[in-house]
C-alpha cells in the first residue's frame, strides 16, 4: 500500500456515503427482494461489530493498518484467480500449501466483505466455496497414507479442521448474501460432510483430549453455530456419544484413543489445563491450540451466551493466555518445552488471536496493549476493535515478566514448570507432568537464558515443519531417538538409560513434586523439586536459584540435584551449551577419530569428541558465545569424567543440529550431590577488539554439608568473600523454622532456604 492514509480518508468517505448498516442492504443480487437480517454475521464478527468498527474507521491506526494490508493482500488473491487443485501432497507440498492458503483467504475475503461493503468479496469467497462444493463430493481419502486419521483436503484431518474453523468464519460473513438454495447447495454437499467425516468417520482423531481434537471440536462446533445446528454444536462440546472405540490403539504420536471416554470441548478444557493456565502438552502446542479454543469460544460467548464459556473451569481460557505470554523469553519466543520448535513466538497470528480476545473477553489489561503494538496488527473483528481503541486512548502500559510458577494437571498437582527471572538471566525449571504424546521424557530438566539467549539449551523437537523435502514436513524419526530420550536434556541420566525406559505408557502415570517455589527476595529466585519415579530405587531432588549477588557482575545460577539410589550406578549430566571452548582446569585428550558415545536411548546420536578426568575439586569450564563470556563450576571428585560430546552421530540424513555438550560422568555411584553455577560475565567488543570480565568470579565452589535434611553450599569468589546457601531437603515451608551448626557457626531462618 503505497499511500495508506490516502487509502483510509477515501475508504471512510466511501464508507460514510454508502451505508450505515450491512444489515439494512439487499444480499443477493439474484433476490433483489431478499433483506439481510441481523442474524448473521454472529460467529466472531458481529452485526454490531461490524457498525461500530465501520464508525471507528480511520481514527484507529493499528486497526486501519491491518485492514489496509489485508485489503491489499485480498485484492491480489482475487486479481490472481481462483484455485482449488485435487489433493495430492504431504505438508510442504504444492496442493497443501494452496488449501492451506485458501482457508485463509476465504477468512479474510469474508470479514472485507463485511466491513467495508464491497460485494466482490462475497463473489470471491461464494464462488471458492461453490468450487470446494463441487471438488469436496467426489473425494476419497487423502493419497497420502502416513497419518493415522487421513483427510479428504489434507492428508491428516487436523489440516481438514483448520480448514473448516476459518471457513466456518467466511460462510458466516456471507451467510446472507446467499441464497437459501446456495447455502443448502454447500450445507448439504460440503459443510456437513465435512463436519462428519471429521468425527463420525473420524473417531480416533475426534474422541481424545488432544490438541488435534480441540480443532476438531471446533470445526465442527463453528460450522454447527453458523448453521445452528444444534446436534454438531453438542458433538463439538461432548463429542460424539455411544462411540465404541479400541482402547489400546495407538495415533502416530502414541498417545491412546478414547482410552478414559473423555471427549469433546469441554473436556478439552477441563483436562489439559491446570488451574494456572498451563497446558500439559507445553507452550508451544499450546500456542497451537488457543486458536481454536479461543475461536471457538468467542463464537459461544457470542451465539450461546447462556454457556457461560469464559468462566468455564473458574475462567481457565483467559489465564491460559498470561501463562503463555509468560512462558516466552526477553523477545517473545516460547521456551521449547516437549515438542517444541525454536523461534517460536508471541508474533504469531495465534496470539494476535490470543491477546485481542483476552483483552475483549477478560479485565482488559493494559499489559496486553503494550504486546498487541509489538505484534503491529489487530483481529478484523470486535475483540480487535477493543484493542484498537485501548492503544488509541493511551491506556497501553508494559507487560512485566517476572518469576512464576505454573502448576500442571487437571487440579495442578502434578508438577509444574518455574520460570526464575533476576535482571536478563531466565531458568525454565521443568517438573511436569509427561505432557501428553508430545512430553519428553526429561523430568527436572531445565535451560537458561541472558536477555533472550540460550546459554543453557533445551534441544527442542526434530521436525522441519512444513519443510517437505524433510520428511514432509513432519516429525522426523529422531525425534523419538533422539530429542524426546533424557540424554537430549540438561537432567540426570542413570545408566544411558531414559526416565522411565522412554515408555509413554509409563512415562504418564508420573510427575515431579514441587518441593518450593520463593521469589519473595528479590536477589535470590529460587525452586526445588522432587522426582521419585523415573528411575526406580532412584530419587532425585533438584534445588536451582537464579541469584544476585554485589560480588558479581550479573545473576548466576546455582543449582544443586541430589541423587540417593538404592544401588550402584553410572550418573551422566550434561551441559548443552552454545558457543566455542576458552577455557577449562583440567587436561582433556581429543578423538582422532569420532565414535558414538553409545549405542542407544539417544547416546547412539553423540560423537564423543574428547574425554578427560577431573582433577580437582572444583571443574572449571570457560565458553565464549554472541561475544559474551559464560564460566560453568562444578563440584567433583578424581572419579569423574568430563566429556565433550556433539549432536550427530548415527544421522545419515543430516537430520540433527550438531550442537555441543560437556557431560559430567559419575561411576560407580550410588548417592551423589551435583553442585554448579553458571556465571554470564563480560563482553567482547570485535570492533575495538576488547575483552572485558572475560574471568570467572569464583574461586571455590563447596559442599559443606549434605545431610537428608539440610545442603549447605559455599561460594567464594576470587577476593575471598564467601556467601553460604543452605536449603532444606525435608520440611521446606515458608514457616518452618531452622536451626543448625555448620563448622561450628549457628544459622537460624525460618522458610525454604538461607542465603547470606
């Protein structure tokens, strides 16, 4: 758009002179007699909506923005013709990427037509539609067999109810410029089909909790309010009743069917989220899912007010969306928790989704305006108007991230995810539950962040989404050797074994336990978790903190995982960090030649790259990564082992990133404390080729006392003075009093921990 005001001042003078309401207007030019009632549109945009937004028109930038470049890109789209090609390809391929766009489209033609009152768009989307009527009744299932529910469009139903949830939102805008002949024509040929084939064909898809059924319950439930349609409304809601499905079949992603009868959209709330907000399959499937959460609830709240849906589960639908928001670094990308691809973040058009509709829907919070101007575009709809006018009138302040813990589960006892923040420096300690079908397998893992950077990385999934030439798209098979088994994550692994033997079956029956969770001080965030399960006759308790300390340039972490096992064991803990190797004190010899650590549980995908011993008491290793300085100590004995290790092993197909890790080994063992922290210290500037506080700050690192109750570690840094935390390994409430003696001192507190 090459003069956007100039776009606006003719777009609302057109506006003003030719209409006050869509409502008032004759719709189909084939029924000159026919009057548009005020039924429709009723799903996202409403009658209302549409008025008030058309008297707004102009005055609200954001709102006129995005309307001007949807404008420009629809034009184009009907400038360029209309296609609608037989299904043939996987994600990525020619004919799935021009469905997927069309559903788009149809979308936005949809909601042009409304507000700006040109029928051209209504032609555009009745005419696309009338070609998917006549495509839609002469399909098989999809060609491509990989998926466990094939579509008809898609070669997985999930992308058919993607399709229908949009298209849902354009039948609605144009319902009154159809004829009834038209909309029984695509009701009866296409929509309901549709909507069938995605549940009743469909169960295994259809009756789970899962975020593949969310979008299935809302396709169904969308077309449903369009067409009020009560018996798709209910099987959206409670899914579909007296279905008698295979309990012990398994999906493609090894998640059961059906297995405890639970289905539907409710059911789809009620159990995946915890009380919190956080959803059990992690932030980015999460992201994944608001969409059709929230869509769909927008359209109840609109069409079925009397459902109450936004206060369902005591409001869970408008918490998830802070839990979210949260779960994202200093720049907004999502920590990748489970099957989670990097990079993505809250400039998705999901949350632009999210962020309009919590504020709309929820206590309007002016946090939420400061992130909808980061995301530059608003919804064409009612929520997004809301928005529009909030920033308009100046009512946007700074959304503020600070620590928080997220309980998991239905009722939020089953674990959780803690997000420590002091200064720049983030700790996503996670001590959930499985996650679903796409949990790892990674209990009490965690990854650390400096102003949005990985220090400390979680690997995240192995999958080029949408990347045909990758496995078409889709989740490639190292992502079960390799990014869901534990060696793939920053926590204890006994035995190159994976928790729980990497069993799904297993894996879910478990969570962590949160022992305490402090960010009452300001200078030391911390939290502690227990994991009794993973291995059996294996506990394993993990206290880390994010502290901030006048002896040190930035926040460090400490963390401190303290193993007790019935037998005798081999212990690996890695560190997957970034960047190249300064420095360290202790002599390693590198491979000439590299082999794969191990044969196995996700050890066949790393080149063992050199190996050493340790010794000393404290090993020291210095990395240098986006000119910053980072310096990991931790504690050992003249047992261990330090290995230097690399993703990609055994990967024929260049699949992995070759990422590197040091693994700290412990043989031979049966209880075990592992005590670190991580210093990011320093700068390097390559244009005046300077390094600056490129030293760690530590001097000694020290296990003073370790006892079933109390761990008491000190920290003396290189002008000798000594801070002492101690944390209770038993009875950690914030009331419980402590008393002990360490070296002949006394330390009383009362609380989880003593810092000083």
């Amino acid at each position: 758009m090459k003069n956007l005001s100039s776009f606006v001042f003719i777009l609302v003078a057109v506006l003003a002179t030719t209409f006050s309401c869509k409502d008032e207007v004759t719709s189909d030019p084939a029924n000159e007699n026919q009057t548009i009632s005020d039924e429709h549109p009723k799903l996202i945009l409403t009658a209302q909506g549409v008025n008030d937004i058309r008297a707004q028109l102009g005055t609200i930038p954001i709102f006129d923005n995005t309307l001007a470049k949807v404008k420009e890109e629809i034009d184009a789209e009907i400038e360029a013709g209309i296609e609608v090609p037989i299904p043939k390809d996987y994600s990525g391929g020619y004919t799935h990427v021009r469905h997927k766009r069309n559903w788009v489209v149809l979308q936005k033609a949809g909601v042009l037509y409304q507000i700006l009152d040109d029928e051209k768009y209504a032609k555009y989307v009745k005419d696309m539609l009338m070609q998917y009527e006549a495509l839609y009744k002469t399909l098989p299932l999809h060609p491509k067999t990989r998926s466990y529910a094939r579509g008809k469009l898609f070669w997985q139903c999930l992308n058919d109810s993607n399709w229908l949830v949009y298209v849902s939102q354009a039948y609605d805008c144009i319902y009154n410029y159809l004829s009834e002949e038209e909309r029984n024509k695509l009701e009866t040929n296409l929509f309901r089909p549709f909507a069938d084939h995605i549940s009743i064909d469909s169960p295994q898809f259809y009756q789970r909790v899962h975020n593949h059924s969310t979008w299935g319950n809302a396709a169904v439930g969308m077309i449903g309010l369009v067409m009020d349609d009560q018996e798709l409304i209910d099987r959206a809601l409670y899914g579909i009743k007296d279905l008698k499905l295979d309990a012990t079949k398994k999906d493609d992603d090894g998640g059961f069917l059906n297995k405890d009868g639970k289905a539907g959209f409710l059911a789809n709330i009620e159990e995946p989220f915890s009380p919190d907000g956080y959803y059990n399959e992690g932030p980015y499937y999460q992201r994944y899912a608001m969409y059709p959460f929230l869509i769909f609830a927008e359209g109840l709240h609109n069409v079925k007010p009397e459902l109450k849906i936004f206060e369902y589960k005591e409001g869970v639908l408008l918490k998830s969306i802070n839990a979210l928001l949260n779960l994202s670094d200093a720049d907004g990308d999502f920590f990748p928790l489970n099957d989670g691809q990097k990079g993505m973040s809250y400039y998705n058009s999901a949350l632009v989704t999210a962020v309009d509709i919590s504020y709309h829907y929820g206590d309007q919070d002016p946090g939420l305006l400061s992130i909808a101007k980061e995301q530059n575009q608003v919804l064409l709809d009612d929520s997004g108007l809301a928005v529009a006018l909030g920033i308009k009138n100046g009512e946007s302040k700074p959304f503020t991230k600070t620590s928080i813990n997220l309980s998991d589960g239905q009722n939020g006892t089953q674990g959780g995810v803690a997000i420590l923040r002091n200064e720049n420096i983030e700790l996503v300690f996670k001590y959930a539950a499985q996650g679903s079908s796409h949990g790892h397998y990674d209990k009490l893992s965690y990854s650390l962040y400096e102003n949005g950077e990985e220090v400390i990385q979680d690997y995240g999934l192995a999958r080029f989404v949408n990347i045909e030439q990758k496995g078409g798209g889709n989740y490639l098979k190292e992502n079960k050797t390799w990014a869901k088994q534990t060696i793939a994550h920053n926590t204890l692994i006994q035995n190159e074994n994976s928790h729980f033997n990497a069993k799904y079956d297993i894996g879910s029956q478990h969570h962590s336990v949160l022992h305490y969770f402090s960010s009452e001080n300001e200078n030391v965030q911390a939290a502690s978790a227990k994991e009794p399960n993973a291995y059996p006759g294996t506990e394993m308790l993990r206290t880390m903190a994010v502290i901030k300390d006048e002896d040190f340039e930035k926040p460090y972490m400490l963390d401190i995982m303290k193993v007790t096992s019935a037998s005798t064991n081999q212990y690996d803990f890695p560190f997957y960090y970034f960047g190249q190797v300064l420095q360290t004190n202790f002599e390693y010899k590198t491979k000439e030649t590299l082999q794969a650590l191990g044969s196995k549980n996700g050890y066949q995908h790393l080149y063992l790259e050199a190996r050493a011993k340790a010794n000393s008491d404290n090993s020291k290793f210095s990395w240098f990564n986006n000119n910053k300085f980072y310096t990991l100590t931790t504690v050992t004995n003249n047992n261990d082992e330090l290995l230097f290790t690399r993703i990609g092993a055994n990967d024929p197909e260049f699949n992995l990133r070759r990422d590197p890790a040091l693994i700290l080994r412990a043989k031979t063992t049966k209880n075990r404390i592992f005590v670190s922290v991580i210093e990011a210290h320093g700068s390097y500037s390559p244009v005046t080729e300077s390094a600056k506080n490129s030293n760690s700050n530590i001097k000694k690192l020290d296990v003073v006392l370790d006892t079933e109750d109390y761990t008491a570690i000190s920290i003396t840094t290189i002008n000798d003075n000594t801070k002492l935390f101690i944390t209770s390994n038993t009875n950690a409430s914030k009331e419980a009093k402590h008393n002990i003696t360490i070296n002949d001192k006394n330390y009383e507190w009362s609380g989880s921990y003593y810092f000083k």
